[in-house]
C-alpha cells in the first residue's frame, strides 16, 4: 500500500465506487427476475423476497462493522467484509432454488454493509470537518446515478446472458475497486485496540453516542427524512403503474425524470455550501420537504392531481433528500473524534430500520390509490422536521 497522499479526486473517486456496489446490487437483478423464477420453478414474488432478506442484512450488518472499522482500521474490516460478499454473489450465482438464493442475499448483504459504514468513516479521515458536507453530496451524486444505470445493465445482461452473470460481473467491479483501494488508498486512520468487540461494551458504545444531542437529532431526523425515499420506491409503481395506468416504458422515463431531483438536490447543496451553513441548508431542505408532502397529502384527498403533478411532487421530494441525507450524515458524525465508524454503523442501522418501517408500512395498508401514499410521506417529513425544532442541536459545521 502506498505511503504517498492521494488525491483528492482519487479519494472521492474510491469511496464513490465502494457507495454504488449497494446500489447495483439491489438493481441489477431486477430485470432477471422472470428467468429466476422460471429456473427455480416458483413465482417472482417469492424472488423478490430475495430483497428482503438482503436489507434485513443490510441493516444488522452495519452495527457489528462500526466497532471493526474502530478497532482494526479501515482497510481490513474493508477486505474481508467484501470478500465474504464475493463468496456470496457466486454463491448467488450457483443457487438452484429460490429458498438457497434469498439465504445467500442474507448473506451478501452481510458482507456489502461494510462498504457503506466504511465510506462514512473515511469521509471524516480523509476531509476536514468543514468540507465533509461537500463531501457527502458528491459521493450522493454518484450514488444517485446508480439507479439509472443498474437496471440498464442488468437488463442488457440477461437479453444476452444467463442471470447469474449478473453476479459474475458484480463480481469483477469488486475485485477491481479492491485492487485500486490497496495500491491508491493508503490507511490514515490508526487502529484504536482500546476499542472493544465484546457485546457489552459495544452497547455502552451505542449508548454514549446516542446521548449526543447533535449525533442523535440529525441522525433521527434524518432517518425519518429518508423513511420518504422508502415510500417512493415502494409505492410510485402503485401509484403510476396501477392509478394512472402508465406503460411500463412511460414509467421507466418518469423514474428517471425523478431520479434527476436527487442529482440537482445534490449538485444546488454542493453549489449552496460554498455561501451557506450546514445547519441552515438542511433545516431549509427538511422545511421544503415537509411543505410540500403537506400540500401533496391534501391534493390527493381532494383529488386535484393527475400523472404528471404526481411526479412533479416526487421529484420535489427527492431533490429535498438530495440535500437533507448529506447534510444530516455530516452533522450527525461531526462530534465524533473517536468511535466514528461506531457512530457511523448506528447511523446506518438506524437510517435502514426507521426507512425499512416506512417502507414496510406501504405493503401493509395495501394501498389502490395515492392518498396512502402521500399520507406516509408526510408523516416522514413532518416527524422529521419535529425532531429537529425539538432537538435544538446546538452544534453544526461552520461555512467555509
């Protein structure tokens, strides 16, 4: 590994490509669904449980990986974590039944979470207090892109190829962003053997950081925020796809016309943060948030809207977390000197768990309409902005 300093851009460029592997991971294999089905001789919803499983352990993951990253450094919890995700994406790749590959998702998942508590961590090893804001809105921005282009991939994939090769090539972005993590991405931060693995004081860990106002108000808030991310993707094809009967081709242009909202919220936070405090631009982007989940709620109960004012509140929704996730993440983590990848992993836990809550909520009201829909996002967005005026976080990141 080299001693020399990297560059600024390699640096964003490595943890840009360690937060897509999630992302690509999720999406990647939708498009194959059909053909797993067939091959494991059941239905694509009981595939597609194979996303349950994987954010089931995304979320478990993430606590156990903080306390690693604290104690070992970063790079080789880093290492072993993804390597026990390549094991899985090929024991994916090799499953002959449905039940077989929904274990190994589990598993893969287990494996892939370290990547994401790691990326948090790094930001604050690499950067300064002040710039780590920008630093999390650009790696969001390249994390945004994701979703626009794995399905494509996926779907380009398996016109031609077994589903499996989904993960053969998984398999090959991986090794490769290893190979240029260990000769381009020296280690900076020092292991801490203080830090310690056993159950107990890993709780008192969480304790302590959940005691810190600034760590705890942004981190909720920005959890409930993030609950709408989860409302929308698992309720805009309800709403567009069986309320307003768009085609399947319409609804792939609009997901990708509201994918942009989260690009320009991320490119107007990186633009608005050389002017502008943090703490400012995220109580601005969580008020916007919560406005208009309000006038949407009420739109819908009133029947006023149609296709396109629908996406044109989605793509409001998604360009306020464009600017509310990055800035959150950066507040939340900027107490902490000590026991970062700890805060970070809670951070994850608890970003997952609260969205995953949301999320689970759409299945279970079963919605035919919008109104649930809206109804759910506003509840995120107003519990969020709640927890922020209630909290009264004191301390923020300077502009600079």
């Amino acid at each position: 590994m080299p001693a020399s300093k990297p560059s600024r851009a390699l640096v964003i460029f490595i943890l840009g490509a360690f937060d897509t592997i999630t992302p690509f991971t999720i999406d990647m294999y939708l498009p194959a669904f059909s053909q797993m089905a067939e091959e494991f001789g059941t239905t694509t919803a009981r595939v597609s449980l194979s996303l349950t499983s994987y954010f089931i352990g995304l979320g478990i993951g993430q606590i156990f990986y903080g306390p690693l990253l604290d104690r070992y450094g970063r790079h080789k919890p880093l290492y072993y974590g993804m390597a026990l995700y390549i094991v899985a994406c090929l024991g994916c790749a090799w499953s002959t039944s449905a039940e077989m590959f929904i274990a190994f998702r589990l598993v893969q998942a287990l494996g892939c979470c370290v990547s994401a508590v790691g990326v948090r961590a790094m930001v604050r090893d690499y950067f300064t207090l002040q710039e780590s804001p920008k630093i999390f809105s650009m790696l969001m921005l390249i994390l945004s892109v994701s979703p626009l282009l794995a399905p494509s991939l996926g779907s380009a994939i398996t016109s031609h190829l077994h589903w499996s090769w989904v993960f053969y090539i998984l398999v090959i972005i991986v090794v490769l962003v290893l190979v240029i993590t260990y000769f381009y991405l020296p280690a900076v931060y020092k292991p801490d053997p203080s830090v310690s693995l056993r159950i107990a004081p890993m709780v008192r860990t969480y304790r302590e950081i959940l005691t810190n106002r600034q760590f705890s108000v942004y981190t909720f808030a920005t959890s409930f925020s993030l609950g709408g991310l989860f409302v929308y993707l698992a309720g805009s094809t309800i709403i567009l796809l069986e309320q307003f009967k768009v085609t399947p081709a319409f609804y792939a242009i609009l997901f990708a016309v509201q994918s942009i909202g989260l690009i320009l919220g991320n490119q107007l936070n990186i633009t608005l943060l050389k002017k502008y405090d943090a703490n400012f631009l995220y109580k601005l982007a969580l008020t916007a948030q919560m406005i208009s989940a309000l006038l949407f709620v009420t739109g819908t109960l009133l029947g006023w809207y149609e296709v396109y004012a629908t996406v044109a509140f989605f793509f409001v929704l998604l360009t306020c977390l464009g600017m509310t996730f990055p800035n959150g993440s950066a507040l939340a983590l900027a107490p902490f000197t000590q026991n970062i990848g700890s805060a970070s992993s809670l951070m994850g836990f608890l970003q997952i768990g609260i969205g995953g809550l949301f999320s689970a909520s759409v299945g279970l009201l079963n919605p035919t309409t919008s109104f649930p829909i809206a109804a759910l996002l506003a509840a995120s967005a107003v519990l969020a902005w709640v927890v922020l005026i209630v909290g009264k976080p004191t301390v923020g990141i300077k502009a600079y």
